[in-house]
C-alpha cells in the first residue's frame, strides 16, 4: 500500500470491510469506538508523540 493510499479514508473502509466480512455489526462497532477513545486519549495525553496509519 502506497502512502497516499494509507491516507485515503476510503481504502481504509475497504480494509475494515474486508477485515469486518461475516462477522457482526457489533465487532465493528466495538472496534471503531475503540480506536475513537485510543485516538481521543493519546491526542489529549500525547499530541507531539503520536500517529494513526493503515497498512
């Protein structure tokens, strides 16, 4: 995967759909409010130490 392409929101949906496909709506959900709450902590706590790409 390219860097513009960890970037781009889209392909990192694309991941999360692949990685989410057949299992519940749920597991995504709890996911996604996971990495929300880590993102919202370590930005608060951390703002110069930190950063979120996907691969």
């Amino acid at each position: 995967m390219t860097a513009q392409e960890r970037s781009d929101p889209s392909k990192t949906a694309e991941i999360l759909d692949s990685f989410f496909k057949g299992k519940p709506e749920s597991d995504r959900q709890n996911y996604l409010k996971f990495l929300a709450d880590d993102i919202e902590f370590l930005s608060q706590r951390y703002p110069d130490r930190w950063g979120i790409a996907s691969r």
